[in-house]
C-alpha cells in the first residue's frame, strides 16, 4: 500500500539520526603534527619527535581547574593563553563542576587533563594512587616550607603549590570600640583572646564565633605546639597533651559563653556570624574579605594576626597544587606550563585577579605592598601549618569533625583517642 | 501456517527490542558487573579496572564494612540505622497521604479537580535541588516553619543543626531517662560497633526535616496510582454496599481497600526501593550532617568511592544495599500477597502450545 519511495523514509531518517549521533569530532583532532604540514617548509623536522621538541611547537594540553568564580576562570584562561602564544603551543582551560568526580573519571579512563588544581587533601591519596607526576618546579626552595611538605608524599615532593590562605582575627570595629577597646588591646595570646572574648560578649552578641572543624580549632592546636600527625606523617599523634590543651581552650571558652559555634549561633560559617554581627569576632582566611564585600558591605572590619599560644604563633594554611597527570602524554610542556604560571609576576597578578596568596616567599613582599590590609593573613605563611594531607584519611578526618560538632560538650580525651585508633588502622 | 507465522513474530519481536536490549546491556548489565568486579577487587582509581595491576581480594571489602570493628564498619552501621528510621517514617506516611489525596481527588463531589490533582501532583515534577534549595531555606533557626511554630507558642529547633534523636528527646521529655545521662544498660552494650543507646536513638531532627520534605515531594506521584486505581473500582459494588446499610468507612475498608491492594503493594515496594536509596537530599542539604545522623548507605557509598579515593569499598557498600532493599521487597510481597487468588498454572498445565499459537495467530 506504500510506493517504494514511501518506504524508504523511515529507514532514511533512522540512519541520518544514527549518523549525526555517531557523527565524532574530526575537527578535534590531534593538533597539527610539524612533520606533515606545509607550513614551515624550511624546517627539518624528520630526526625531532614531537613530544620532547618544544620549539616545534603545536602541543595541545588540557587544564581542569575548579573555579571560585569568573574572575578566577578569566585570569587562568588568560595566563594560559599567555604561555600559548609565547610557546606556540595551546591549552583548553575547563572549569569542573565535581572536580573530584571528574579528576576520578579522567583517572580511571587513562586519559586525564594534563595540568589541574589538587587539594591537598586529595593530595595522599592520588599520589598513592600513582595518578601523579612528580616533578621539581624551577626554583623550589623559593615556595613555603610547609606548602612543599604538604605536597611530599614518601619523601618525594610531587607538585607546586599554586597558591595559599591562612587564618587570622576579624574583628568587628564599631563592637570593638563600643566595648572601650583600643588597638593595644589587639590580643597576642590566648589568655588575651580569651579577655577580650568575655569583654565583648553582649546580650545580642558573642565575643567569637568559630566555624566547627579541625580547619579551626586546629590554629589553636598549631599554637599549643601539637598536630593531629607526626612529622612524616606516618603515625597520628592527636591524644597528646599539646592537641589537647589546644581544643580543652576551646571548650572552656565554649562553656565561659564567649565562644560560640557557627551553627549554635544559627549561621552556616563565622564569615556569617561575623557579617550578621552575631559575633563580634571571627577567624576565617582570605575569603572572608570577598563575602564580606558581597554579602556585608556595611560592616567595618579589621584583620589582625592570631594570638599566638604557649608555643608560639600558629595558623592553619589552605593550599592546592598544579597537578600533572602520570598518564599525561606532555611532561615537558606541562611542567613548563606550570613554572611559568608560578613566577612571582603570575602569581601576583593571579592575587589582583581572585584575592588568592602567592606561595612562592619572594612574592611576599610585593603582596604586601599591594594589599597592605592582608599583612595579617600573609604573615601567617611563616608560622603556618599546612593540612593533612597524608592518603586514607578521609573518613577519618570526617569522624573528628563529626564528633568536635559537639566541642562544648564532648569528652576530649576519647574523641582524640578514637582518631588516633582509626588513623592507625589506615596508616599503620 | 502456524510455526512459520511464530517465527517471523519472534524475530520482529527481537529485532523491535534489540536497541533497548542493547542499550540496557551496556549502560546497565555491564557498569553492575564492572562494579562486581571492583568490590572484590583492590582497584586504586588508576586506568581501567580490568587492567593486570588490579588483583582480587575477596570479601575484604564486604568483611570490613560488616564483621570488623573499625570506623568503616561503623560509618556503614550509623547509615543504616539513619536510614531504617527514615523508611519507616517516610513509607508509611507517603502512602497514607498519596491515598487520602487520591481519594479527595476521586471524590463526586469535588469542584476543580483537575487543578487539585495537578497541584497535588506538581511537586513530583519540580527539580529536586530546587525544593531542597527551598527547603533548607524553610528550616532555618529563624525560617519560616520556626516562626509559624512560634505563632503556636513552640520554640522550634534549629532543624538542619540538631543531632538529637527523636526516640531520645521523646523520652526525656515523658521522663524515661536523660539524654545527657544515658541509662548504662544502653549506653554501655555495643551491637556491631554503636552502642544500643545510638541504635535506638530514632531520626535526628535533621533527618525529620528531610523526612518531611520527601513525603511532600513524592506523594504526588504514588497519588496517582492510587487515582488510576480508584477509577477502576466497580461502582455496582460500591452501591451494593450503600444498599445493604454500610457506612461511608466501612464501604472504603471492605469494597475499595481490598481493590487497592495491588496498588498499594506497588506503591509500597517502590516506596521501600526509593526510601533506601535516597541520596540527592542529604548530598545537596547536609553531606551527611549533622554528627552523620542524615548519612545514608547510597551517600556513604559516593563519599567512600570519590571523597576518600577507597572505590572497592563504595562498591561493596552499593552491593550490600541491593542486598538489603532486595530481601525487603521480597518479604513485603509474601506479607501482602493475595491468598485467596488460585495459583496460575504454567502453560503446560492448562493448554498445550499449539493451542496458544492458534490464539494468537
């Protein structure tokens, strides 16, 4: 009852849809190889291979980075761009959205980006994994001390420290002189901290408010002289004496009233405590300033150091690294992708573009002379410790968060004891 | 003829469902068995995990999530005891609602009932992370629950923040013990890692608060079912029934309840399957918050395999809940079977299959 031409249309239709589906990138493919354009007609090109010969250029990388925002993806697309037109290579800059999960994917499937972003406190586990390359950035012993021990695993440093953030003491202005106090009774140790809390206590408004979590209370362990592992990071050493007078501080002030948790004051961070004014204090890093301005313009603040403690000064730094993939085809490039994304100039620049902190000493400087109202936050780069960032410890670290919720009220002694059991059990 | 007839129709039959077939095949009966492989397996992440480097391991994986003490076994003990709560609130209170809609629905003499039934059933459509989004908004210490509740003279909680169990602040609230001091006998006896205290603690009020949000989201659609089905019950019966003197209740327990029962074993098997899976809640509200009391076996297993890098264990955690929801439903359906309906033979019993073939010739 159909003509043949009738017939032929469903058929059609069906194979053109299966075409465009099966359609491929032929656009994408590899860059132009040197060896076989036409371009370059004088250059000898049969005894280069492509991979080490960087003046051939035409090496084509993939960068994966987690972006707080579109002036983060702005700058790095335009350093990376830099470097392309300087190298006659290119890179593709992609903004992840899990960038676990898609770090994972890339893993898993044996073709990864070949630069990204990595957490420290990813860093143990892929490093375990064998998903990274190791490699000596140019001028090494230029960056942190504790940001090249954070990024060590086995004795072997594997990354660049990108960037960092510390914690330092936000104070709130118009509390802090309503209350009578004057720049000297900034505080410089924890008993002064602890004085100033109680003074600026009122009916509507707590002396500190503190996010919950090691990546706070563990300034005032790094202050006590403790951390939560040993030096190799090889075994835990949180149920010591020095980690626990750091977070039983904490607990006091707790119970004197003059310390609040975050969620107790029903805010989701101190930055929101701090910005509502529920709390006259706060210690929070670098980002704070960006919320601030967004979310709490009206609300005149100072940052200042943090006291310092029986031990001496402590805070805690926050770090990624450039990552380079083990599966990653282009070493050579990627490396010097990354040292010259880690020059003192770039990471200046990366510092006007998103209010990050260079990671390299000799940028120190200039830092502060930009942004002299982060003197604070880059000072703590000396005294700083960086995270943990040993393999396995996840869950671990999940456990201690997820008990020290409860500070105010928690029996110390066993919740230390419990992580140093659980962390034994993986690292041991 | 009859054999020539069956053949060509099984091969049209196949050559119909081959592209699902396929598509199944790939994207689910092989990721299951790939997934198999990786919970018996010790695969770092690195390349594909059929790859030579990968060895097997047994139940190493199964072993430390259920008979050795250690954080892994009591992370996956805490979900499951999150989530038995939940289910147990959340099923019954879904069908519960999902009927009394249908049956508001259904009613003669209800004007608008299309929009009811679209009002009803809206909620189902809408984007998840968007009512979870509003949701967390909701519950906040100073939200908009807390303050209709301040209107009724209760000081509300600070729902996404509070860890207490229900079971506990019931309890110390009647007087039966105190949650700061809890009785020895419960706080000192430890099953599989948590102590009976921690096991008997009920939903946090966390959990309430996201118990409360799914019921709301997905009564909708089990309200929807339960309409198709009311749709189909014989009127003749009903009106048999008004004849002989029975009540409005009493017409809804013995004429349309027992017609509903295949409806409500669906709708509580897929009530059960959805309840211990639920993840996008407590991976967009709390990631497993506050104290662990919103952790759930599905959340748990994301955060083991992608969080902490330990993919065999992920696996094994997903396997184990399969397992769980699998031995539920079948016990679900012995309970609700209809014992009255006469077995059905096999084809064998009743007609031979040439018969079968001239019937559907």
């Amino acid at each position: 009852m159909y003509k043949t031409w009738q017939r032929a249309i469903v058929p059609l239709v069906g194979l053109s849809l299966i075409a465009t589906a099966c359609g491929g990138d032929d656009d994408a493919d590899a860059p132009d190889d040197p060896a076989t354009t036409d371009d370059d007609a004088g250059e000898p090109s049969d005894s280069s291979s492509d991979d080490g010969d960087e003046s051939a250029g035409g090496i084509a990388l993939e960068m994966l980075i987690a972006s707080s925002g579109d002036a983060e993806t702005n700058a790095v697309t335009a350093a990376a761009d830099a470097w392309a037109a300087e190298t006659g290579n290119s890179v593709e800059v992609r903004v992840a959205t899990d960038m676990n999960q898609e770090l994972a994917q890339g893993f898993a499937s044996g073709n990864p980006p070949d630069v990204f972003y990595l957490d420290a406190s990813r860093f143990g586990d892929n490093a375990r994994a064998g998903n990274l390359f190791a490699y000596t950035p140019a001028d090494n012993d230029d960056f942190y001390q504790s940001l090249r021990d954070t990024f060590t695993f086995e004795g072997t440093q594997y990354c660049a420290p990108k960037d960092f953030s510390t914690l330092a003491l936000q104070i709130n202005v118009a509390s802090w002189e309503a209350a009578g106090l004057t720049d000297a009774d900034i505080p410089t140790t924890y008993d002064e901290l602890a004085e100033v809390a109680a003074t600026l206590t009122t009916d509507g408004q707590v002396g500190l408010g503190l996010g919950t979590g090691i990546d706070r209370f563990g300034a005032f362990v790094v202050g006590n002289g403790g951390w939560w592992l040993n030096d190799d990071a090889t075994a835990p050493t949180a149920n010591t004496p020095e980690v626990l007078a750091g977070l039983q501080y904490v607990q006091d002030n707790i119970a004197a009233g003059s310390f609040a948790l975050a969620p107790a004051l029903d805010t989701g961070w101190g930055g929101e405590a701090f910005g509502t004014e529920r709390a006259a204090m706060t210690i929070e890093g670098n980002w704070i300033r960006g919320a601030m301005s967004n979310d709490f313009p009206d609300v005149e603040y100072i940052v200042a150091e943090l006291p310092a403690g029986p031990a001496g000064p402590g805070t805690l730094l926050f770090t990624q690294c450039w990552g380079i993939a083990a599966d990653s085809d282009q070493h050579e490039a990627a490396v010097e992708l990354v040292d010259f994304l880690t020059t003192p100039e770039q990471q200046i620049a990366f510092a006007e573009g998103f209010g990050v902190m260079p990671s390299r000493q000799s940028a120190a400087a200039d830092y502060e002379a930009l942004f002299p109202e982060n003197a604070a936050f880059i000072a703590g780069g000396e005294y700083g410790h960086g995270p943990i960032s040993a393999p396995g410890l996840d869950a671990v670290v999940a456990d201690l968060n997820s008990q020290l919720e409860a500070i105010g009220t928690a029996d110390l002694g066993s919740v230390l004891e419990s992580f140093d059991t659980n962390a034994n059990a993986e690292l041991g | 003829m009859g054999a020539g007839r069956l053949g060509r129709q099984a091969k049209a039959g196949w050559l119909f469902t081959a592209p699902m077939l396929i598509v199944l095949g790939l994207f689910l009966v092989l990721p299951i068995a790939l997934a198999m492989w990786v919970s018996v397996a010790n695969w770092t992440g690195r390349g594909s995990p059929l790859n030579s480097d990968v060895d097997f391991v047994g139940l190493d994986n199964y072993r430390s999530l259920l008979t050795e003490p250690g954080l892994d076994r009591q992370d996956f003990m805490i979900s499951l005891r999150n989530t038995f709560y939940y289910v147990l609130g959340v099923v019954p209170l879904q069908t519960v609602l999902a009927l009394a809609l249908a049956t508001t629905v259904n009613s003669r003499f209800l004007k608008g009932r299309t929009f009811f039934r679209t009002a009803f059933y809206f909620p189902s459509v809408v984007s998840s992370v968007a009512i979870s989004l509003v949701f967390l908004f909701l519950f906040t210490g100073t939200g908009a629950v807390n303050e209709f509740l301040g209107a009724l003279g209760i000081d509300g909680p600070s729902w996404f923040t509070d860890s207490r169990g229900l079971i506990h602040v019931v309890g110390d609230s009647l007087g039966l013990w105190s949650t700061t001091d809890p009785p020895a006998a419960l706080s000192g006896n430890d099953v599989m890692g948590l102590s009976l205290w921690e096991w008997f603690s009920g939903p946090s009020v966390a959990l309430t608060a996201i118990m409360f949000q799914v019921v709301w989201t997905t009564a909708g659609t089990f309200m929807l079912m339960f309409l198709a089905a009311l749709q189909d019950v014989p009127v003749e019966v009903d009106e048999a029934a008004m004849v002989d003197g029975a009540t409005k209740w009493e017409r809804f327990r013995y004429v349309t309840l027992p017609h509903l029962r295949p409806t409500m074993l669906l709708v509580i098997t897929l009530g059960i399957i959805g309840t211990w899976q639920v993840f996008d809640q407590m991976y967009i509200m709390t990631d497993g918050g506050p104290a662990k009391t919103t952790l759930t076996p599905a959340y748990l297993s994301y955060a083991t395999a992608f969080d902490g890098s330990n993919w065999g264990q992920g696996a094994a955690i997903a396997f184990l809940l399969f397992l769980l929801i699998f031995v539920l439903t079948t016990l679900q359906r012995i309970v609700l079977r209809d014992r009255d309906r006469p077995k059905r033979r096999g084809i064998r019993g009743r007609r031979s299959t040439s018969q079968v073939a001239e019937a559907g010739a």
